[in-house]
C-alpha cells in the first residue's frame, strides 16, 4: 500500500516536472508582418522601416503585374496564401499610369475599375495581415511631372480613404527614366507628399529614384526634408549585378533608406535566364542590411520574371510545382524567412 502510495506521488511528481522542463513544441511560425495590434504603423528610423514598437521590421513579399493585364490575383484566397503559405508580409498593387489600360491613358470607366481593384486589394491585403504598396507605376512615361496632378488627386483620395490603415505604404512613382534628373523627381515628390499627409499623417512615402530606380546616389546626395520617406532601389538580377549593390551600400552608409520595391531574377526586360547566383548575392546583401524586397510579379505571363508557370491558370491555391523557376526560387526565399520551410 505503501509502496503503491509512493509509486502514485513519484509518477505526479515526473508529470509535473515533464510540463515544466519540456518545452513546447512551437507552432508553425506565420510570417511575421502586419498585425495592427503587433506591428502596426510603421515608422522611418535612420535607414531602417521599424514596427510602432520600435522593432526593426523587414518587409517582404511580391508585386502584382499590371493590375489591367492580370486582375485575377487579387483575390482573398490568393492573397491569403501568400501570407499563410508564402510567408510574405507585402503585397504591392502595381498600377501602370500610360501602358495598356494605365490610370491615366484608359477610359474614365477604366480609372473607376483600377480605382475599385485597389481598393479590394487593399481590403484584402488588411484582412490577411499584410502591408500593401499602392504603386504608382510610371514607366513610358518616364518623367512623373507628366501626370503629376493626376497623382495628387489620386494619392489625396487614397490617403483620405485609408487614414485609418496602418498598413498602407503609398509608392509615388514607380521608375523615373528617360534622362529624369532628380531634382524633377524631388520636385514632384514635395507636391504629392503634401496631398497624402494632408490625411495620412506619417504612413511611409516611397519615391522612385533617377535611371529606373537604380540612382540612389542622387538621391542621397539631396534627399527630401521629410519624416517616413524612403527611396526606391530597383534590380534585376542578370543585368545589375556588383555595381548596383556596391552603389546600394554607398546610399546605405550615407543614411539613405532604401527599399527595394521591385525586383526580378532575370534580365531587365523581365526575361530571359532566371539569374539565381546573383539573386542570392542580392538577397543576402538585403536582409544583412534589413532593406525590404519585392519581387516581380505575381502572374502567369510567358515570361520568366514571372512567379507562376504560364500553362498554370489558377489564381489561388498554387502549388510549389504551379510555379516558375523564379517562382519556386522565390518560394523558397520566402518561406525560409519567415521560419515555415521544412
Ligand atoms: C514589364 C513586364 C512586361 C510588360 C512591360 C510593359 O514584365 O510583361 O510587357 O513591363 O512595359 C521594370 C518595370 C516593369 C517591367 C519590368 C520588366 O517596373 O513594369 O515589367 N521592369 O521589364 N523595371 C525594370 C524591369
């Protein structure tokens, strides 16, 4: 009776110690991201984007297409997996101004059904716990004076819609080009600042940089006088190699906040051969010095910058093997970061 008494205490006793000492098995880590009550708004501080409680917070996560060629990937469930599956924590909205159906070069009936897209975009990138980049995405149209009040009334609507989103980062002009100096680019930039402050106090203003966004010197050079600004730094693997990260490095150090808000694997047309060693190289330099990353781009175009394969037509509910060689690469990236790979 005795012994059976002793037996009963020694096996409580090993209970308790077994719940004490081992540790919880974690739970599959979700990418950490935005989450109001975690993450919330974030803030510019130095070169680094930090969470409202000051953590340093590393943004990364993929770029639509041309919202008027591929509108299907904006959808819930698509967006959700990108959060859940993916391991992304962004989602940026890119929305052409000239090339095909663009904001500014479309019907009225077009610039309404863009506006609505974005809109559900954003709805949909809030509800899965991601930040969302409304990009502005000039590129024929190389100077961004060329629809300048176009982008502040834009942007003025957009910031009075979402003054309440601490998820919401607004990209004011996606890629200067065609000999755009940078005092153009800041110029425009201290007028549409003013139109998205007038109601979003302090969200995150990215502006493009002069040469496609791979200027970054410029802009370092004279930067804007302004709270929760940073600068856009653009490359595409197998055509900007070492002498665009040395130049990133250079702004870096001068205390320019980079982010780089589109990427591809490729060559700069957005094809050719899927450059996976210089997209290591690239990816290593950017989260050694915390800088956040988007890829290009979320569709099924015959083209190899593109994540999914282009026999796939499926806008949700992809699979590792539905995707790209550019796409499983940068599933893999991802999910790895965000703590969910295997
Ligand atoms: C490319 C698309 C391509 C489309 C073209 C339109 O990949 O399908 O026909 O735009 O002109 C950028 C631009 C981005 C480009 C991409 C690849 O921001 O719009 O997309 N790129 O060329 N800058 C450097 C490369």
């Amino acid at each position: 009776m005795k012994k059976m008494k002793e037996l009963a205490i020694l096996c409580i006793f090993c209970l308790v110690l077994s719940l004490v000492i081992i540790p919880e098995k974690p739970a599959v880590q979700a990418a950490s991201g935005y989450k109001d009550a975690t993450s919330g708004a974030l803030h510019v501080d130095g070169t680094k984007l930090k969470d409202k409680k000051g953590n340093t917070i590393q943004l990364r996560g993929v770029s639509t297409h041309g919202l008027s060629w591929f509108p299907g990937y904006v959808n819930n469930k698509m967006f959700k997996d990108l959060h859940d599956k993916w391991g992304a924590n962004v989602v940026r909205l890119a929305m052409y101004t000239e090339e095909y159906n663009g904001y500014c070069s479309g019907s009225s009936q077009n610039k309404k059904d863009l506006k609505a897209l974005v809109k559900k975009g954003v709805k949909y990138a809030t509800d899965n716990d991601l930040y969302v980049i409304i990009d502005w995405h000039i590129l024929s149209d190389g100077n961004p004076k060329t629809h300048r009040k176009a982008a502040i009334s834009f942007f003025k609507e957009m910031a009075k819609e979402y003054k309440n989103n601490t998820n919401v980062l607004y990209e004011i002009c996606n890629e200067p080009n065609g000999g755009t100096s940078w005092s153009t680019i800041k110029s425009y930039a201290e007028d549409v600042i003013p139109a998205i402050r007038k109601y979003d106090k302090d969200a995150i203003v990215i502006v493009g940089t002069p040469t496609w966004s791979q200027d970054v010197g410029r802009a370092a050079a004279n930067p804007i006088d302004e709270d929760n600004i940073m600068y856009s730094l653009h490359f595409y693997a197998g055509t900007h190699k070492k002498w665009l990260r040395d130049r990133a490095k250079s702004a870096l150090e001068s205390g320019l906040p980079l982010f780089v808000t589109e990427f591809g694997t490729t060559d700069a047309s957005g094809n050719g051969t899927v450059n996976k060693t210089q997209s290591n190289y690239w990816i290593n330099l950017l989260d050694n010095k915390k800088v956040s990353y988007v890829n290009w781009s979320l569709c099924n175009k015959n083209e190899s910058s593109a994540l999914i394969k282009s026999s796939v037509s499926k806008t949700s509910g992809l699979n590792r093997s539905n995707l790209s060689t550019s796409g499983k690469w940068y599933y893999d990236v991802l999910r790895k970061r965000a703590g969910l790979a295997k």
